[in-house]
C-alpha cells in the first residue's frame, strides 16, 4: 500500500498576524507516522509539510525560542496550517 502524503501550505504568525521569520516547524505527535523531522519558514513565516492522512500536533520555535502550536486533522484537501507564536 503506498504511503499518500498530502502537501501542506502554513504560516507562524505572531499574535498581530505578522510572519515569524525562519521559525522550525516539526510534528511532536500524531497518529501517522512521519519522516520529516522538521522544515524551516522562509522570512515571511511560511511553511510546506507533507504529512499523511492522520491527527497531528505540531509545533513551531522561533529563533528567540518562543513556542506556538495547534492541532491539526489532514484530510484529502490542502488545508492551511497557521501557528501563532506569541513573542
């Protein structure tokens, strides 16, 4: 059976809706697993995750090392990811 990833797009916002730049975003749990230890966001804050079909707990630190995370249920759709980080 082959291993169906579906390609995510997100951000890591702050609390006022400006991107977190070169934030790391990475999955801590979830029930499906997952090869990819983390990615980085470009300058804007934006993020691209392959993950499968499954429930997700996923994280982003800024470079100052504030934590932002949310849940996250991947369907068949390309749904957007956001993280607020609350520098």
């Amino acid at each position: 059976m082959p291993d169906e990833r579906i390609l995510h797009h997100g951000r890591v916002i702050d609390r006022y809706g400006a991107g977190v730049g070169d934030a790391l975003v990475y999955v801590v749990h979830g029930t499906a697993s997952t090869p990819e230890i983390a990615v980085k966001c470009d300058a804007s804050g934006r993020f691209r995750l392959a993950l499968p079909p499954g429930h997700f707990k996923i994280e982003a630190r800024s470079m100052a090392g504030a934590i932002g995370a949310t849940d996250f249920d991947v369907g068949t759709g390309d749904e957007r990811i956001e993280i607020i980080i609350d520098q």
